[in-house]
C-alpha cells in the first residue's frame, strides 16, 4: 500500500510538471514580439512620429517664441525675455536623447538583420534629434551616449567639433547605403516620411547633410566646408539633395488619432503665441504673402507684440494671432527640413564663391520655394501678380544680411534653426527688449540639464570645467558654442 502511494505521488508530480510552464515563460506576452526578434520596420512608425513630436512641441512654443517669430501671451512663461527654466532645458534634452537612443537601437538591429534602408533612415533620424542637442548645448554625450545596455550609464562628453565630425561620418554612411540599387524596406506603410521611398531618404539625408556643413562655415578651416559644398552641388548623382517642395520631409497628419498634430486638442494655442513686431514689420514692408500663412489678424491691420518686454507692460489688443488653421489643426502637417533651405545654402556658397552659380537666382528660387511650401501645406493660393510685386521688393542686393534676413522668416515653424543660423552669421540683427533676462543678450546655448549633474556627475564636471578652459566661459547662456561667430571673435580655436 506504501509502495503504491509513492507511485501515485510521483505520477502526480510528473504530470504537474508536464503541465506546468517556467515561470519565465508565464510572464511572456504572447501577443508582444519578444525584444531583439523584433523586425526593423516595426519601430519605424513610432521613432519618426515621436521625433517629430518631440520637435514639433517646441517649433513654436519655445523656439519660435525666444526667436522673436511669436511672442507668448502667459505670464508664466518668458522665452523671449531669454528666462529659460531648468525644467524646458531638460524636457528637452530627454526627449532627444530618448528618440535618439531608439534610433540608435534601431540601427543597431537593422545591422543585425542586415537591412540597409531602416539602417539609413536610423541614422538619418539620429543625427537629426542629435544636431539639434549639439547646436542647443555645445559638447554633449555622442560616442558613449548610446551604451547604457553595456553598462555604461555615465558617458562622457565630446567635443561639439567630434560630435559634427561623427555625424558627417555617419550620414555619409547612410549616402552610401542608399545608393544600392537593392535597397528598400519590406513595410512601407510604417515609414511616415515618405512611405519607403529610399531615393527620397536618401535626399533628406544629404539635405541634412549639407546642414551640418553650413552649420560650421565659420570652422571652414577645419571642415573644408567650402570644397564639400561645393562637392554636393557639383555631383548630384553622388550627393543627392531635396530638388523640389515634395522632397521636403513633410509629415502629414490625419485627423484620426492617434496620427495627430499634438496641438490639435489646443484651441486656445494661437491665441497664446501671437505675431511679434519684429515679425510683422519685416513681412508687411515687402508685402510678404505668407504672413497670412503663419498669423492671422486680429482687427483689421496687422500688428505684432515687442519681444522682450513684462508681460503685464504689453498690450495684446490688436496683436495678430499665430494661425490655427495653417499650423494647429489635427491635420496641420509639419515638417523636419524644406527644400528652400537647400537652396538658401547654396545661395551663401555660391555669396562666398563656394559655388560657381548665380546667388541672385538661387535667393529668388529659395523664396519661391518657401511660398510653394506654405502653399502646399495651407491650401491657399498666391497669385502670380503678388508673387512678382514680392520678389521684386526683396530683390537681393548681394549682402549676407539680406540673404538671412529672409531665411529667418522662411525657417518660420523649423525647430531651433532660425537661432542657430542667428549665431553662425549674426543675421537678422534681433531687437533686446527691455524686460529681457541674461544680462539683455541673445542666448548663446543652454546651460546643462540639472539632471546631468546628479546623475553624471564625472562627466559633467569635465564637461563645465572645459566651458572655463577652453570656451571662457561658464555653464550659462552666455558662453558661445563651437561653431559660432562669437566663438571666432572670442578666438576660441
């Protein structure tokens, strides 16, 4: 009878174990692709949405505003009198850091899998979160920065003149992988940009490409910017770039969530952020027909805000309003990078004799094309007539001051652009408000997240010790980054 029992219970045991799973496996979604089997085109679809929203969010409400193409109504916020809270600071570095680092992770899976197209378009939107950072910040973390799964949780930081020679390297790679005739994506629903068109990537790529280069024409010495302008507008078989508004990469949202413009649900927005008088006088002297793209009236003239002063001291009556309907509906597009901007670089190679090309005609063409954009993305039609009596008001006269002045109004709506652009040549020439915070002075870059102190503290340490060192400066809004025209004059080499 004992003999049996025995039997019994170790049949039991048998049959429970046969029946039973490893607790590993019980905590398994079987609806979830496990990590690392994931295919590289699944993470396609949230990396490009959320990086754009992640841009988007501070297009207008930040960047915009501490630039002086909109003032803001709160009295709680104050970019354009340059008060620029540690909270904005971080928010901002987390979210391009985050994007950046699934971008990273995308990368280094499509190398797994040994596809090129999503390697490309990992890289491309790497470097284009990562150049914003740089261009915000001066050094930041970039050859560590991406390692925390190997332990490395503190990383260093580099130098703003290794961080654009990295990405140089890097968008070059992904020129060179687009270039394969057999390259493509399996799932071209899941690419939002440009629906697994790897020509077009391949434009955008090379586009942002040549941004970088313009970004350190100061640092022409080190880059040889000059010859590698020069290099993408001579081969356009190597180095294709955007060569028509459509090649613009443009997301264009639906009015079904979840694929929204995030300020849609906001329907007091355009009344928050208003025109401001700089804005508004530059676009109604030359009778510019996209003021009606970007603000809306607000009485029957046009009149902005003066940036820069106490809100309680500005009066809002009359002030033009942002537009709504152009720039904050669900389905209000947004783009990364235009095709104007293409050709306003090429217009400054060609002003420095970068080039052999008629500057005049690459100004005009880059003026046009910003009004196609706003065309294209608003609905609205510029007749012919205004057109003509616009270009010929703005007729270039062959100055840089001119050339930036009206990129500054065509980089309305592209993230931090118009700043840096503002840094590198000293164009357009900002008025400082008397309410204006750091000491009435156009901010340089932003200091360090607080988070990197408590968090990296080795590496942040260095990071401002080299500020002193090397830049002269301390970890504000004051001390110049690399590759602008203050650093030159300061004689930071």
């Amino acid at each position: 009878m004992k003999r049996i029992i025995i039997y019994l219970i170790s049949g039991c045991l048998l049959v429970w174990a046969a029946a039973c799973k490893p607790i590993t496996d019980i905590n398994v979604d079987p609806n979830k692709m496990p990590y690392g089997n994931a295919t590289p085109e699944s993470l396609l679809q949230d990396l490009i949405m959320e990086s754009s929203k992640s841009l988007l969010t501070r297009a207008y409400v930040f960047s915009g505003d501490m630039i002086q193409h909109t003032v803001c109504t709160s009295s709680d916020i104050h970019y354009n009198r340059y008060y620029i809270s540690d909270a904005a600071v971080t928010n901002t570095w987390n979210a391009f850091y985050r994007w950046a680092a699934d971008a990273e992770h995308l990368r280094k899976l499509s190398v797994k899998k040994e596809n090129k197209g999503c390697e490309a378009i990992a890289i491309i939107m790497k470097v284009l979160l990562m150049q914003y950072t740089t261009d915000m910040f001066g050094d930041i973390p970039y050859s560590k920065a991406f390692l925390s799964d190997e332990g490395n949780k503190t990383p260093v930081y580099d130098s703003q003149e290794d961080v654009y020679c990295s990405m140089i390297g890097e968008l070059s790679h992904a020129n060179d992988l687009l270039s394969s005739a057999d390259v493509e994506i399996s799932d071209g629903g899941r690419d939002l940009l440009y629906g697994g068109d790897m020509e077009k990537w391949r434009r955008f790529g090379n586009s942002l490409l040549l941004r970088c280069y313009l970004r350190l024409s100061n640092r022409n010495d080190v880059f040889n910017v000059s010859g590698k302008i020069n290099d993408i507008y001579s081969d356009d078989m190597t180095w294709p770039v955007f060569d028509e508004v459509e090649d613009s990469a443009i997301l264009f949202y639906d009015d079904v969530a979840p694929f929204v413009n995030s300020y849609g649900n906001n329907l007091t927005i355009d009344e928050s952020y208003r025109a401001s008088e700089f804005m508004i006088e530059m676009m109604t002297t030359d009778s510019d027909p996209r003021i009606s793209m970007y603000y809306r009236k607000n009485g029957s003239l046009w009149k902005g805000a003066p940036s820069g002063e106490e809100s309680q001291e500005t009066t809002w009556g009359g002030v033009a309003y942002t537009n709504k309907e152009t720039l904050f509906n669900f389905s209000s597009p947004f783009s990364l990078m235009r095709y104007d901007e293409v050709l306003f670089i090429f217009a400054e190679a060609a002003q420095k004799g970068w080039i052999v090309a008629d500057a005049a005609d690459l100004y005009k063409r880059a003026v046009s094309a910003s009004v196609d954009y706003w065309e294209l993305v608003s609905g609205r039609t510029v007749s012919q007539k205004d057109m003509e009596a616009f270009l010929t008001k703005i007729q270039y006269d062959g100055t840089l001051r001119q050339l930036m002045s009206q990129k500054y109004i065509a980089l309305f709506g592209l993230g931090f652009n118009a700043w840096s652009e503002q840094r590198r040549t000293g164009y357009p020439k900002l008025p400082i408000g008397s309410g204006t915070f750091n000491d009435h002075m156009t901010p340089t870059r932003f200091a360090y997240p607080q988070s990197e102190y408590h968090n990296n503290p080795d590496s942040y340490d260095a990071a401002v010790s080299r500020l002193a060192t090397f830049y002269k400066g301390g970890d504000n809004m004051k001390t110049p980054v690399w590759w602008s025209q203050l650093a030159i004059t300061n004689g930071i080499k």
